[in-house]
C-alpha cells in the first residue's frame, strides 16, 4: 500500500479509541446474558467479538459527539446494537445459500468455524440481541422506541435486507447503474444513515433536546447515506486491487461470484470518481454542525485516502 | 379423528373469530410495506398469510380481554408481532441445514416454494418486522419497550433460539427428561408465556394500569408457561399418532429424525398425564381472575380435547 499521510494517522487513533469502546461495551453486554445456551454464545463471542473495522458504531458514536460534545451510555449501546446487526448480516450472508464466503475478518466465517445450524441461530440471536439492548438498557423509553424504530427500518425488508436479495438477484447479470445504486443504498448506505442519525438521537437526549432540532437529524441523515454509499463503492474497488490478507476476506470474490459492483459497471476511475463526489457532498451535508464535526470530516477523509 | 365435544366447537369458533382478527391485521400490515423488496414481500406473504393455528397470538389477545374486558390496537399489534416471530422461527427451522422439512400448514415449506436464500432473508426480514411494527404502531412508548423488551427475551438465545439449538444437538441421542423439559420450555414454552405477558401489558395500559398489578402479570406468566409446555406435549403425541394431511406438515418426522420428545423419552400414556396436569396447573394460575378468564380455560380444556 502507499505511504499514508500523517493525517490518517491521527484519524486511526480516533478510531482505535471507538474501537475499543465498542469492544469493551460488546463483551460486557455478551457477558451478561446468563441464560444464554452455551455454544451459541461461543458462536456469538467468535462473531461478535472479532477484529472488525467498527465503522458504523463508530459513525454513531461521533454523530452523538457533533450534537451533545460528548457520546452517552444510550449511545455506546446504540452503537453495539447496530454492530450486533451488522455483524448477524455478515453471519448470513456467507452462508453456503447466499455469498458461500469461508473468511471473514481474517477468520473462517461462522458457519466454517461451527457449522452451518448454529451460524443460521447466531446470526438471528444477533439480531434479537440488538433490540432486546435498545428495549432493555435505554432507560428513556421514547429515545429506545425511536431508535428500535430507526435500526428496524434500516435493516428490514425494506433496507439491509432488501439490498442483500437484490444483489443476489443480480449476481450474473449485466448490472445497470440504477439496480447498482438500489443494491448499495439498501444493503450498506441505509445502515450507515441509521448509525448517524441513531447517534443524533442520543445526543439530542444527552443535551435534553431529543427531537427538537429536526435539521440536525437530516443533516446526518444526509452526511450518513453519503459516506456510506461511498465506503460501498471503496469496498467493491478493494476488491477488485487489495490481496485476501489486506482484506481479511476473500479477494476477488465479486468479480468470481460475478457480483454486480461499481468498478465491474462504470469502470475504477469512474467509481473513484464517484467515490470522491460523495465524500465531498457528505462534508458539505455537515455544515451545521461547524468544527463540531471534526471527526466526521476526517472519517469522510480517510475514506477519500483508503483507495489512494 | 374421534368424535369432539360439544365444548370444542364453542371453543373452535372463538379462536376462529382470533384467526379473522390476527390474518386481517397481518395482511393489512404487509400492505403497508410499500419499499420492500417485490420478491420478499411475495416470500413474506406467502409464509405469513398462510393457514396458521395462530394459538400464540390467540392466547395473546384473550390475556388482554381477561385484563381489561376488551382487545385493544396495541394488543392486536402485538399479536400480529408474535405471529411474526413464530413463523420467521418455522421458515428457519425448516431449512435443509436444520429440520431439512418440505411441508408446513400443508404447503411446501418457504426454501421449497422460493429458494434457500430467500426464506433464509424472508426469516430475517419477519423477525425485524415484528420489532419495527412494535415501535412504530404502538404509540404508548413504555408500552412498546415493554412489549419488545418481552419478546426479544423470549425468542433469543436465551429462549427460543437456545431450544432450537438444544433441539438441534439433541437429535439421535438418549434424551433425558430434563435435556427435554429444557428444549420444550425454551423453543416453546416461553413463547407462550412471552404472548400471555404481552397480552396482560396491553390490558393493563388499556385500562389505564400498566404494570400497576403485577400479581395479573405473574399469573398470566404462570399460564402461558404451562399451556406452552403442554401444547408442545400434546404436539408431540400428534406427531406419532396423527397423519400428515391431519397435521399440515410431515408426520412422523420427529421419530424418523430421531427428535428428543416426550413419547420417545416417557412413553405416550405418560406424556398424556403430563399433559393432564399441566392443564389443570394452568387453569389453577388463571384464578386471580375468576370468570373473566372464561376462554383461558377454553383454551387449556381444548388442549386436553386434542388427544382424545
């Protein structure tokens, strides 16, 4: 890989320092489930508590910090709640009948490392898991309604879900720009919204202000659907010029499983391209909130630096 | 079949009159799902809207009446919401790597009528329905955290999840009493507790006493408990003595799978008068509301009928 600039340097110390939150809050909450059978908490610790780049809980932690200047409990559970979600997404996707992926995160997947059953019941224990944290340790009941709301919307039928049955659908096919956009907006760049505006959320009710700034709220939203169409795309070019080791997965994969992806439809220039516009539309999305957004602009930055 | 008390076709007809309520609110809470996914949606109608005993979401709305004298929309959501989780857990549990079944309510199972990947995402999709319904059709906030905080416990790894897992690990072993007391209570019987606890909340925030008496709580707790332990049972006994145009699903499967139940591991006389008692220990609980718990006990009588 090129030589970084010493910003990004400095970016992946605000990130490790989200990372570890997100771990710490991870394993306390999975520590906690008693009543839990035993080897799918195995299952659930080798899933959940892996080395994954944490993106999205971090996005949601620095959302809550542009709004109140600092994150909360609320938002260190949001963001594993939906880091539970993303996580049961992976664990399903790369089962046999979807994806068929044997490494994930530098590690076989789930359903390779125990066997298919018990990625199957992981995965929906993942996803349980995530609501049954927002209703359980949320003690302000309209701030758990909304956010269950908002993760429900986003990895539904109607989102994540939805992006991930049509990108099967368009596996072999020859993808139009718009069936591409459906894909990436529904399986990753919703997710990314709801982790912002999730994150703006808690910060609302950590200033005492929840709901009452709605500009705020479509700010992230704005910012959140950008940055996170933009890591899809820098994913998928990834693929296509980083080795399995750098990836921790398995490299090529799209173009063997002929997966309908930005550089495979317009070319790598123009996904780069493409991937510099919504990074920059992303900054412009934050300008309400000033310098308090610092970290987001860096977080769309580093996005920007990932395929240079 | 043999021939069915007068007392059943009183009590068939109520639970008739819940299946009318619990199909129309499905449906019409399917058709609200305007951007979901067109070929998810048709996975997701197909499995829900389908002939269903809907005994969960039955035993739901009437611990509500048994509340409050009447069902209410929150409750009629919630019914809905179990509905969900009940068949999102069917269409996983029919799949190839789990029970592998091909016939369930007398149609080909989801993974035969569509694709394995589709009814791996339609189960997903339910599951996160039911929690997105729940927050944002029921507008009492403490209401709807409550409801999804009691049903995530429940179906979770903690509970239904984990009496899969059991079921699963179980299969061609020398099952012990208590390996099947745990497999039933969890895959089932919490289920229905779950679904008589939602039901008595809604009561009691229908008549303006939301969690005011937790005795009505704990009593419909004790119920469900024990009418999910018998269903389960007498579900066990059906499997070996009923055929599969009788049951909507393979029967005998359960021997041929070398399934953990009760008449492999006690004997079908003896799973009979487990079941008795358990009936008569759930009609003892429903006692704190005398006779407004008429169709409860309707319930647990039409369970020991089914045998018969």
């Amino acid at each position: 890989m090129p030589a970084r600039r010493p910003a990004d340097a400095g970016f992946d110390n605000l990130l490790n320092d989200k990372v570890q939150t997100v771990n710490l809050q991870l394993e306390s909450l999975l520590d906690e489930q008693k009543d839990i059978h035993e080897d799918l908490k195995k299952a659930l610790a080798y899933t959940l508590v892996s080395p994954g780049k944490r993106i999205r809980p971090a996005l949601l932690l620095w959302s809550c910090e542009a709004v109140a200047g600092r994150d909360s409990h609320e938002a260190r559970i949001a963001a594993a709640a939906i880091e539970m979600v993303h996580t049961y997404s992976l664990v399903h996707d790369d089962l046999p009948a979807m994806d068929d992926d044997d490494l994930r995160r530098g590690r076989p997947t789930c359903h390779k490392a125990f066997d298919e059953a018990t990625a199957i019941l992981a995965g929906d224990a993942l996803l349980t898991l995530a609501f049954e944290v927002l209703a359980t340790k949320i003690a302000d009941a309209p701030l758990a309604v909304e956010l269950i709301s908002q993760l429900a919307l986003a990895a539904g039928g109607a989102g994540m879900i939805a992006g991930q049955m049509a990108d099967l659908q368009a596996e072999h096919t020859v993808g139009s720009i718009e069936a591409l956009e459906y894909i990436h907006i529904n399986k990753t760049a919703k997710m990314f919204r709801c982790a912002a505006v999730m994150g703006g959320l808690c910060g609302q009710a950590e200033s005492g202000r929840f709901k009452a700034e709605p500009a705020q709220l479509d700010a992230l939203a704005q910012y959140g659907l950008k940055i996170g169409l933009g890591f899809q795309i820098a994913d998928d070019i990834l693929d296509v010029s980083a080795s399995s080791a750098q990836l921790g997965k398995t490299a090529g994969k799209d173009v063997e499983a002929a997966k309908c992806t930005y550089p495979a439809v317009i070319g790598i220039e123009k996904s780069r391209e493409l991937e510099r516009r919504l990074a920059r539309e992303a900054m412009q999305a934050l300008t309400p909130f000033g310098s308090r957004a610092g970290v987001l602009h860096a977080l769309a930055d580093a996005l920007l630096q990932r395929n240079r």
